[in-house]
C-alpha cells in the first residue's frame, strides 16, 4: 500500500496525469506535498514534496470583457526542468491551494501560442 506524505489533506479531487498516456486517479493537495495516485494501481503514485516544485503553470485567459477563464490543465515544474501535466474540472481551486504552499510568485500563467511565436522576434536584452 502507498504511504501518504501528508498528514494533513487540504483537498482530493479526480485528476488526469499526462505522462506519455493519460492515467486516471486522485490529486492530493496537503500540508507537506501535492500526490497524484492512480485509480487502477495505488501503488502508481507521484509525490512531489512542495520543495522540489519551481512553479506551476496555469492555463488563464483573459476575455476582451475582462472575465478570467481558468483551463482545465495546468502543468507542475522541478527545479531540474522536468514538467508533468495534470488536468482536471477543478483547477481553479487546486491552483488556489498550491499557491497556499508555494507562494503567489511561483503560480503563473502558461504561455499561449501567440506568446511563444512573438517571443523568437523579440529582442534579447543583454
């Protein structure tokens, strides 16, 4: 059986992970690291102790009306540059507790592709 590296749950909700194929399970958010447990075999689980995140970026948009649109993927970055994507219908509210744990500064908006394609014309400042 999987050990929990909580001890405290803040909040569990369904959540897909992207990790070559889509796996189905549970995202855990506690007091000491964000969990992903497969639903099929426990014992397929990620814990990422809230340490090793260097930020986590967030699908938002905003409209020309000025509602903000949270997606339903969002992605968790290492400090080695590793990525794993997670999506689920309440990402909203798990962006909000990862920001409990990691800080504001550390939750950002992901890049869309207009973003990426100006990038590469702009000038790098020295």
């Amino acid at each position: 059986m999987a050990q929990s590296l909580n001890t405290k749950v803040d909040f569990t909700t369904s959540a897909i992970a992207y990790l070559g194929f889509a796996e189905y399970g549970k995202i855990m958010i506690g007091d000491r690291a964000f969990e992903f447990f497969n639903d099929s075999n426990v014992e397929k689980n990620m814990q990422f102790p809230w340490a090793s995140i260097a930020r986590v970026e967030g699908d938002v948009s905003v409209s020309r009306k000025g509602k903000v649109k949270i997606g339903r993927q969002f992605i968790i970055v290492f400090r080695n540059e590793q990525r794993v994507r997670f999506a689920s219908k309440d990402s909203g509210t798990i962006l909000k507790y990862i920001r409990q744990y990691i800080g504001n500064e550390k939750v950002v908006r992901q890049k869309g592709l207009f973003d990426k394609f100006f990038s590469l014309f702009r000038r790098k400042k020295k």
